[in-house]
C-alpha cells in the first residue's frame, strides 16, 4: 500500500553563489619544441634550445572578470616590466 506524504520544496536560498573573481596570472614554464610566442616587452621569438632548459612567463590576461589574452615574457623582460601580473607561480 503506498503512502501518501506531502513534497516539501526545499527553500530557495535567498542569495545566488558569488561569482568567481578572475584576475590575470603569471606563471613560469620550460620552452617547448616549436613555441612560436614572442615576448610582449621586447617583441623577440622565445626560442627553444635544445641543450638548455629555457624558460618563459605566460600570463592569462583578464579584463572586467573576463579572459582576454595570453602573454609571454622573457624572464628578464618580465622583471624589467616590473612584474605586471605578479610573482610568476610554478
């Protein structure tokens, strides 16, 4: 025999979940094989070398919480810029 129960709604929450806050970052990573980014402050290729482990800044650039653009630096040029997006992590 079924029973019959009342459905109860759960209560809406009177708040909507905060939205997440982009902000642009920096990060440090090795040069790959065929990279073909150049740098955003002295607008050379970032080159790999085979027998040197080269790295590079990659930066995810956001504007008004919204993804942008990706930039890359030179270590030395990221440092020369005055670190715009941070310390690089990683």
């Amino acid at each position: 025999m079924a029973t019959d129960s009342p459905t109860s709604a759960s209560p809406a929450s009177p708040e909507a979940p905060a939205k997440k806050q982009w902000t642009s970052r920096a990060v440090c990573r090795t040069v790959n094989a065929g990279n073909s980014a150049y740098c955003a402050v002295c607008d050379e290729l970032i080159k790999f070398r085979a027998r040197i482990r080269a790295e590079q800044i990659i930066c995810n650039v956001y504007i008004k919480n919204k993804w942008d653009r990706v930039e890359h630096y030179h270590p030395e040029c990221y440092e020369q810029a005055g670190s715009p997006y941070g310390e690089p992590k990683g």
